[in-house]
C-alpha cells in the first residue's frame, strides 16, 4: 500500500501535538479528484481545532489530518469525473472530510477551481479559505455594492486584506481597523481609512456605514453598531451579533462559516489573474515545521497568510 507522509493530532492540546506521520495515499470515490498537494495554507481554524476549541470536531473523531485548503495538481480522477484530467493546476477548499497538510488529498471534484495562472501554487493556497470568507461576508451575506462604504475589523489579517482587495474591485470604499505598523500596508491594498485601533476611536471618525465586516469580534463587534446606517448590515465571522440591538438600529446582524464553492473561487481566480487581487504571504514553512507555524499564527498579528509548502 502506498503511503504518504500527513500532519495529523491524536488528541487536543498545543502545537506539540501536531504529528507527522506516514499513512495510507487517499483513493478518490467516483466523484472525488485526488490532488498531489504542492502547498497548503495555515488558518485559525485549525489551531482551534488542534486545541479542541472548534466544537465540531470531538474526540472520538481524531486522528485528523489538520488543513482546510491546497493547491496542486490532479493525480488521478474518480470514475464519474469529466471536468477533470490528470495534470490539471487547481486550489480548493475542501470539506470538512478531507485534510489539506498532506502530500496527497481527496476531495469532491465540484469543488476544485483553476489555480490562476498569475500565481505559483504556495501563493495560490493562502487564497480559498480566507479569499472565500471574505468573499461570501461581503457579498453573499453582506450585499456590498458599487458606491457603498464597508468597515472592515482585522484588515491586515488573512480574511481582511483580501477583503479590502475585493470591495475596491466592486466600487465600494473601504475603512479598516488595525495595528500601527500595518497602517501602510492596508492602505497599499486600497483602504481609503486606516484607522490604528490602539490609538483611535473608529467610531469617532465613521458614520453611514453600509457594512461592518468584523473579523475580530469583542468589544470592536459592539461598538460598531454606532457607525452603521440604516438598513446596514453587521457580518461577524466569529460571535453572533445581538438581534435585539439589529431590531433597534434596524440594520441586519449575521454569523456566518464559510462555505466550499468552486464558483466562487473561479471568480476569485478570475480578479486575481486581472491584476485586481494579490495575496500576501507573510512566511512560509516546510511540512516539518508545522508546529512552528502554527506558533507564529496563534502568536497574532500576522499580516495575510502563512503557507506550509510539501512540494517546493
């Protein structure tokens, strides 16, 4: 049996649990691709669930390959596959069955995108999650339209500087809160408000928001009522928002987790290879080093993304 080497846990707790291990190469059911993983990207949610602080996962479904996106080529394609062939550039965001920090994954073939071409695979895997996120907050959930003015909490961060990239492709202004020393940054990726949330008081400088994208949640998510509109909407992807407090600003108030959707991710793709959208990739790790990686993400501030590469 072929076997492949993969970042899983056995049980809950710190980086130290992150293992590598040698296990079984996927075999793809009849509408699955498996992908020769060239980079995966490292995200919040698996730290949360290394930690045991992600509720869905429980223990009685460990071991568990960790992960959530790739980029890589088709190896081999299920028997009901026609959209795909062997040797087929793609990113995805996969399941919650599969596991991305491996040399080999499965995953629905419905949910594979084109990797855009503008892109090598270790900058195309720092996209589908975070570029998904913000893409369906902002549009799906938040209905951010041409000439409309957006706060983003956490602009800086993985989900947030893609977002600012994508409502500046929609002709929407965009406002962002963030440390200091990343005032510069998100200005470079069109922010038209920096506003250092240490320092200053966003509330202060903003009124007639269309939308609060809230990446951060606490105590930022609550003072945010004070800037939107009427009719605005408050999108959080972490707490949900009161209801009672959106009834009485009349405004829409929603938690949201991400959903795989290839369509969405073509059109991501799409901006990308236009010259409208860039991922930054603040560090990247070979497998070997995972739990190093996963120490500078859970450390905070990181600007974009960290990317683990198993094919360099």
């Amino acid at each position: 049996m072929a076997t492949m080497k993969a970042v899983r846990i056995h049980s809950f707790g710190g980086p130290e649990v992150l293992k590598i291990e040698e296990v079984p190469v996927p075999e793809p059911r009849d509408d699955e691709v498996r992908i020769r993983v060239h980079a995966a990207s490292v995200n919040p949610v698996d730290y949360k669930i290394r930690s045991g602080k992600y509720p869905p996962v429980k223990q009685d479904q460990l071991p568990k390959i960790l992960g959530r996106d790739v980029a890589g080529t088709i190896e081999r394609c299920g028997r009901a596959v026609t959209d795909w062939k062997e040797g087929d550039a793609v990113y995805a965001l996969l399941d919650s069955g599969s596991g991305g920090y491996a040399q080999y994954t499965c995953v629905k073939a419905g949910l594979c995108a084109p990797k855009p071409r503008q892109l090598d695979f270790t900058f195309a895997a720092a996209v589908p999650l975070a570029g998904i996120t913000a893409w369906q907050g902002e549009f799906d959930h938040g209905h951010l339209e041409r000439g409309q003015r957006e706060l983003i909490h956490g602009g800086a961060g993985g989900v947030g500087h893609l977002a600012i990239q994508f409502a500046r492709s929609r002709g929407a202004s965009v406002s962002t809160t963030v440390a200091r020393e990343d005032l510069d940054f998100v200005r470079s990726l069109g922010a038209e408000l920096a506003i250092d949330y240490r320092a200053e008081r966003f509330e202060e400088e903003l009124r007639d928001v269309d939308l609060v994208l809230d990446l951060v949640g606490g105590e930022a998510q609550e003072r945010s009522w004070a800037v939107l509109k009427e009719g605005g909407a408050l999108i959080s992807t972490l707490q949900q928002p009161s209801e009672s407090k959106a009834r009485e600003r009349r405004v829409r108030a929603e938690r949201y987790v991400a959903q795989p959707d290839a369509a969405e991710l073509r059109q991501i793709g799409e901006l990308i290879d236009d010259g409208k959208v860039r991922p930054h990739v603040l560090a990247i790790y070979p497998l070997q080093e995972v739990a190093e990686a996963h120490r500078r993400l859970e450390g905070g501030h990181v600007r974009g993304k960290i990317v683990l590469e198993l094919v360099s």
